[in-house]
C-alpha cells in the first residue's frame, strides 16, 4: 500500500536552510579529493607505461597495482562519505568530470588498439597487435567508471554507454574498409577486431543497464549469504 501525502502544506511551516559546512566536512572533502586524483593520475600513467613499453623492458606492475588500488579505495570511501552523510556538493561534480575523463582514457586506448589492427602488415610480428594489456586497461577502466558512478546518487552512464556504441560502430566501418575495399589480410587478425567489437559493446551494453545488473547481483549474494 502507498502512503497517501497530505494535499496541504502549513505556510507557517519554518523553511529548512542548508547548514555551513564545517571545518571536518572541507578535511573530509579534499582528503578525498586527493586520494582520487592522486589514483587516477597514478593508473593512467600506468596504463601508458603498461602499454607504450617493450615487452622486455615493461615494469611490473602487481606492486604498484596494489598501492593504487588500497589508494583509490580509501578516496572511494571518504569520498562516499562526504557526499551522502555530509552532503558534499562539490565532489560529485567532481566525479562526473572525472567519469569522462575515465572515458576518454577508454576511448584512446580502443582506438589506438584499432589502428594498430589496421596497420598491421602481412608478414609483421606478433607482437605489434593489441594484446592482453589492452583488455586490461579497458577492464580496468570500466570498473572505474562503475565505481564511480556509484558515488553519485541517479548519476546515470548512458552517455558513456552511447559513446561506446559511436565508437564501436566506428569501429565497424574501418573494419569493413580493411577487409572488404582493400582485401585480405593475415589469417586470424579479423579475430582481434571481433573480440575488440565484442567487448566494448558488451561494457556499453553494462552501463546502459547498470542498476538492473546490480540489483540482481546484490539480490542473488544477498540469499546466499
């Protein structure tokens, strides 16, 4: 049953005014401001040491993965905080830029991916396509966004999810040029264009139904637990 609402209200009622932050709620908020920046810059300058360096002389990346991660959950945490039990209005502004700066990171590295397909010669080196460390810096940045997302109450991801679609249809109109208008190429390269398609249609397809997803998969530990 719903709960019927008055249809008056008192004119007399006293009006609820928005208190001054205090001196805790600014520590609060810079101090995840900071933790959040200082892991996004940290993981994209990661990401583009993982991918630009020689597979001989790429650093390992399992130590500063682990900083990072306990870096960006602590700013995650004290940033979800401040914005729902002290009702920052500053910091969820800054999640939703730092959102799509994630999704122009996600988008760099997709169409870098592709153009490394395209360009790949006939009787070239394996190791001049796009391989794992791409699907885990995608992968990485699509749990970025969700996360993130999260922060912000109703902050919704279809405009990242339709950028996602726009890129991937770019995607197929290259793909369609490479191997139709200009002819074969080595056997096997159409499958990394295809795992790429895949993938990013199947993050597009997540953020898009985002709190379905969610909800189920909460529902479903829930009754487990």
């Amino acid at each position: 049953m719903t709960q019927k609402v008055p249809p008056f209200i008192e004119e007399t009622a006293p009006q609820v005014r928005q208190a001054q932050p205090s001196l805790g709620d600014v520590v609060m908020m810079g101090f995840g401001w900071t933790l959040l920046t200082v892991a996004l810059l940290g993981g994209a300058y990661l990401a583009y040491r993982y991918l630009t360096d020689q597979s001989e002389n790429r650093l390992a990346v399992a130590a500063p993965l682990l900083i990072l991660g306990f870096t960006y959950l602590a700013g995650w945490v004290v940033s979800l905080l401040s914005i729902r039990r002290r009702n920052d209005l500053i910091l969820p502004l800054v999640v939703q830029v730092y959102t799509y700066a994630v999704l122009g990171g996600i988008l760099l590295v997709y169409f870098r991916a592709m153009y490394k397909i395209f360009v790949f010669p006939v009787n070239g080196d394996a190791n001049l396509l796009p391989g794992n460390a791409n699907f885990f810096v995608l992968f990485a940045g699509f749990i970025l966004l969700v996360t993130l997302s999260l922060l912000v109450d109703k902050f919704y991801l279809k405009i990242h999810a339709i950028a996602l679609l726009i890129a991937a249809a770019i995607h197929l109109v290259i793909a369609v040029y490479h191997y139709v208008f200009i002819g074969a190429q080595p056997a096997g390269l159409v499958s990394f264009d295809v795992y790429y398609l895949l993938f990013v249609l199947g993050m597009s397809f997540f953020l898009f139904r985002r709190y379905r997803f969610l909800r189920q998969i909460i529902g479903r530990l829930s009754k487990r637990g």
